[in-house]
C-alpha cells in the first residue's frame, strides 16, 4: 500500500521513509504541507497519510481541513505527528479531520500499530464501497437478462429527454414484444421461455448503437431509448431489431424455435415521458393486431 508523509525536517523525513519502507510501505515523501496538498488532490493520490502539525506554508491542521472538504468516497486515512501533547491541540487536530495523533518523538513500534490500524480501515472501506455498488448495480438490472429493470430504464428516459429538450435534439423511444409468449411458456416450460427473453436480448443488443440503451420494462416487453433520431431512422433501428431477432431459430430444449417481435416506435423530446410511452404502446398494440413481426411508427 502507498502512504505518503510530509516532513519539512530532512532527517526526520529520511527516518521516517526508512522506517516505513522497512515495513513493505511504499512511501511518497513530500517536504512540507504545500506539497503533500498538492500531491493528494491528485486522482491516484495515497489514501494513507502521516502528516507532521507544524510545517512551514501549510501545516498538518489546515492539510486535513482541506483533505475533509473534498468529495470522495475513499477519503485518506490521516495520522498527525505532533510534539504538542494538550488535550487542547489534540482536540484541534482531531477537529480538523485527522483520523489519528501520535507525539513526537514516537515509539517505531506504536507508529507501525497506528498505521496498520489506518490500512485495515482503508481496506474495509473498499470493501464496504464495492459491496455497495454491487447492489447498486442489482438494483437497476433485471436478473434474468441481465439490462435494465423498469425503474431503471424508465428513470433513464427521463434524463435522455431532458438531455434533449436541452441540447434541442431529436429522440425515440420503441416498445417491443415477443409475440405468442405465452405459448411459448405453455408447451415448453418457463425455463424455456426465459432462454427465449435472454436470446432475443442478446440478438437486440447486437443491433443497437452504442448509446441507445434497452431495458426490460416487464414480462416479454422492452423499452428500446433512441437518442438523436426520427421517423425513418428511428423506423430502421426498430426494423433492424425486428430482423435479427426473426433471422434464425432459438434453440429451446433440443428444438428450434421460430420467434418474432413487435415494436412500436413513437418520437418526440418535448411531450411527457408518459405520453411518449402510451404513444409508443399505442403504435405496438397496433403492429401486433395487424399481424405481428413488425414495426409500426405512431404518427
């Protein structure tokens, strides 16, 4: 683990690199508060610091004050050194946003305890963030095909229309369903009905642009968000999803299965995310009652 000091003592500094590379740190040493400021706004700065209090330009105290006003998740685990030994300087110290103090001069041994407590908190910190960004993650995605759930997708459409109304640019959106789901469900077994969801997903996901985005919006339904175009070019995305999925059989328990979709497609960045949906809906119910395995545009 990398750990940075700020000592503006060149022997003291020296000392402390040497002992705190002995115990397999890797050290960045830096020569007074100004520079260690420098060094931490860094994106890969060291998340361990060990601070001496009095250095000239910015010393230790107001080093901290600074670190604790930046936003981040992984905030620097600090250590101050300090010959000052009040409670009143501790308070201070610790007020200022240090995590730890330790008097000057220090035992090796209590400095080597000290800092493997800010590692083991470091570490535990980065554990706890990755676990909540793993749920994170299991929040917005529908665990069977693996993209967005409705309330993701939904809540992204929601950005992508005010990205659009901002910027004045155009957006679509398509609602897409399997047709004949359910018999799908009924002669073979849910199991192969969701192997149906996930391949057509896949197929989906092959045709679309890098930033159009597809979410599972419930059932055997998808919203499919189309940023930047209208009418016929929105009309060709669809039409291409229509295709793929259609162009070959899915294999389901041994057999091949001819599936087909319907989409609706609606556009328009400047009504409601609501009305644009019922409009795309509308336009779906349509392409299905006119014989499924196509697109239909809402006017």
């Amino acid at each position: 683990m990398r750990i940075l000091i700020a000592e503006d003592d060149v022997t003291s500094r020296l000392l402390l690199k040497k002992v705190l590379s002995r115990w397999d740190y890797e050290v960045l040493a830096t020569k007074d508060g100004a520079e260690a400021w420098e060094v931490l706004q860094a994106p890969n700065a060291p998340r361990l610091v060990v601070l001496d209090w009095m250095m000239p330009e910015l010393d230790g105290v107001e080093v901290c004050r600074r670190l604790r006003q930046l936003e981040t998740e992984q905030p620097p685990y600090v250590i101050l050194l300090t010959a000052r030994g009040g409670t009143e300087d501790i308070v201070r110290g610790l007020d200022a946003g240090a995590n730890d103090y330790l008097g000057k001069p220090y035992d090796p041994e209590e400095l080597r305890a000290r800092v493997e407590v800010g590692r083991r908190f470091i570490e535990l910190n980065e554990r706890l963030l990755e676990a909540q960004h793993a749920l994170e993650v299991l929040a917005r995605t529908d665990a069977l095909t693996g993209i967005l759930n409705r309330g993701a997708i939904v809540k992204l459409l929601d950005a992508e229309l005010s990205r659009a109304r901002r910027e004045n640019a155009a957006l679509s959106v398509g609602m897409l369903d399997i047709d004949h789901f359910k018999r799908v469900n009924d002669t073979y077994g849910h199991a192969a009905g969701d192997d149906v969801l996930r391949e057509v997903v896949r197929r989906a996901q092959t045709v679309l642009r890098p930033y159009d985005h597809l979410g599972r919006f419930g059932g055997e339904e998808f919203l499919v968000i189309i940023p930047g175009v209208e009418g016929p070019e929105a009309l060709e995305i669809l039409e291409r999803i229509r295709a793929v999925v259609s162009a070959a059989p899915i294999g389901v328990q041994g057999q091949e299965l001819t599936v087909t979709v319907s989409l609706g497609g609606a556009a328009g960045a400047g009504e409601p995310a609501e009305q644009l949906l019922v409009r795309a809906d509308d336009a779906l119910y349509a392409a299905k009652d006119q014989g499924r395995d196509r697109v239909l545009m809402a006017a």
